[in-house]
C-alpha cells in the first residue's frame, strides 16, 4: 500500500474544517455580484438592476472615503511598527532575567490580555479611560494636567488604538522572539564574553543577528495588514465624536451596509479591500520567501 494511501485516515480529518471553510467562506462570496448591482432586496440578486462600477464610482465620490482609507492605513502602520518594536524588546529584556520564576510570572501576566476579546476589554478600557472616574484620568489629574477624553478626542483616540492593541497581543508576539532566542547557539554568548561584550555588545551582536530570520518573516507577512486596521477594536471603543480619525475600511462598510441599507456601495469597498489585501499578501508571501526562505507549499 503506497504511503498516501496508508494515512487517508489523517487526511480525512481534514474534511469537515474543509466544509466548515467552503459553506462560511467561499459560500458567501457568490454574494459580490451585489457589488456591481442597484440591489434591491424585495427583488433580490437576480431581479436587481445591473449598474457595473457604477458603486465604486458612488463610493469613490464620497469625502468620508478617503478620509476612512487614510484612517486605516495610518493606525494599521502604527500597529504594525509597535506589533514589531515592543516584543521584541520585551522579549530582550526577559532574556536578561536569570531567575526563571520571576521570568515566567512576567510572560504570563503580559500573555494573559490575548485571551480575552475586544468586548470585554472595551468595557475594562471605558472605565480605566474615563474623564470623570478613570485611574489615568486621576494620574494626569494628579500631575497638575487637565483630564482628557481619550476616547471623544480625535487627536487622542488613534493612539489609544495603538496603545491598548499592544497591551492585548505583546505577549503573544514575545512568544515568538523568545522561541527564536532559544535557537541561537550559546557558544556565540561565550566567544562574545572572551572578547570583553558585556550584555549590551551580546544583544546587538549576537541576539538580534541570530533573530534575523524570525524578524525579516514577521515584518514582512505584518505588510498584508496595511488595511486591516481592527473592526472588533475599534468597533468597540469608537463613537460619533471620533469618526474623524478612528474610522476605517470594515466600520464604514458595516455603517453603510447594515445601517443605512447601501449594499451595493458597501460591498464595492469591501470588495476593493479584499482585491488590494489579496495583492498586498501576495507580495508580503514573496518579500517572505525571498528574504526568509518561509514559504507554505
């Protein structure tokens, strides 16, 4: 019996993951079509006036657009750079702890974040981030400074994003470094301390090159990302005051189609985030193997 044969058992496991995937994901789709019609859902998909592009025309014509897509790339970038930045050098710093207890009490507490959704948190970040009863509000009160609104204040509102996006999944990405730190060879941390580098000469020269690899794959895959910017997140924290600059791609699609009936509008830009997100994850799979070597088939 040929192997292929001999393990269809553990191949037909993959079966009912491969249902699940066709009905939820590839099932839907059919449903683009609505894209480039007038839907009318009394007439449904097959009664409805076919217009082309005349839904993206629509779309691209609205001021709110552009201020939504530079919206999403600009906090989806301040999300990446910190996804990358602070692991990292969290995952640094752990690697200096000599006692293992201390360490790992310190990797669990940070790791604890990702396992709870944006639901909950929003309503634990509503409270810490109050103006009236927040503990930051009462530290900035505390330091002589006026409380502020951190969730009503356009210019504030894009950096809570960031900022509490990085609590929930720090841990989790440090993860990764530390793993990548256990496969650099301790002959190279023995050969530095024989030539005289002390811990921070021993990071720069021989940590941070022997993370190379795990670094250049993770910066290159976050670049598929550039236009997803977090709907549960911001869906949860935002509100009226800060569509100026907490608006993005998924909670203007979800506004236009779910609220104000607008499918066909709404399925055009999400179509047009989908098609660019499918180019942008095409390149980052390149840049990934071309400068990392990862590749999945």
């Amino acid at each position: 019996m040929s192997k292929k044969l001999a393990n269809w058992p553990l191949h037909l496991m993959i079966l009912p993951s491969l249902v699940l995937v066709l009905l939820f994901n590839y099932g839907p789709m059919a449903g683009i079509v609505i894209a480039f019609q007038k839907f009318i859902p009394a007439k449904g998909i097959t009664g409805s006036e076919w217009i082309g592009w005349g839904n993206f025309k629509y779309v691209m014509s609205l001021p709110d657009t552009y201020k939504v897509l530079q919206n999403t790339v600009y906090i989806a970038l301040m999300k990446i750079v910190t996804g990358l930045v602070f692991p990292l050098t969290i995952a640094l710093l752990l690697n200096e702890i000599a006692r293992k207890f201390v360490k790992r009490s310190i990797q669990t507490l940070i790791y604890l974040p990702h396992f709870l959704s944006w639901t909950i948190l929003g309503g634990v970040l509503v409270d810490i981030l109050s103006p009236s009863v927040g503990i930051v509000n009462e530290i900035v009160k505390m330091l002589g400074f006026e409380p502020i609104y951190f969730l009503g204040n356009n210019n504030w509102f894009p950096y809570v994003l960031v900022a509490t996006n990085a609590w929930k999944e720090v841990g989790f990405s440090t993860i990764l470094y530390l793993a990548a730190l256990t496969s650099v060879n301790p002959a190279l941390y023995e050969a530095a301390v024989v030539d005289g580098a002390n811990r921070l000469r021993q990071t720069w020269h021989v940590s941070l090159p022997g993370m190379r690899p795990i670094i250049i794959l993770l910066a290159t895959l976050s670049l598929a990302s550039v236009l997803n910017a977090g709907f549960d997140q911001v869906f949860v924290l935002y509100n009226p005051q800060v569509y100026a600059s907490g608006d993005i791609i998924d909670t203007f699609v979800y506004r236009m189609g779910l609220i104000s009936a607008q499918f066909g509008p709404a399925t055009a830009i999400g179509l047009f985030n989908s098609i660019v997100s499918f180019i942008l994850i095409a390149v980052a799979y390149y840049m990934a193997y071309r400068f990392a070597k990862y590749r999945i088939f």
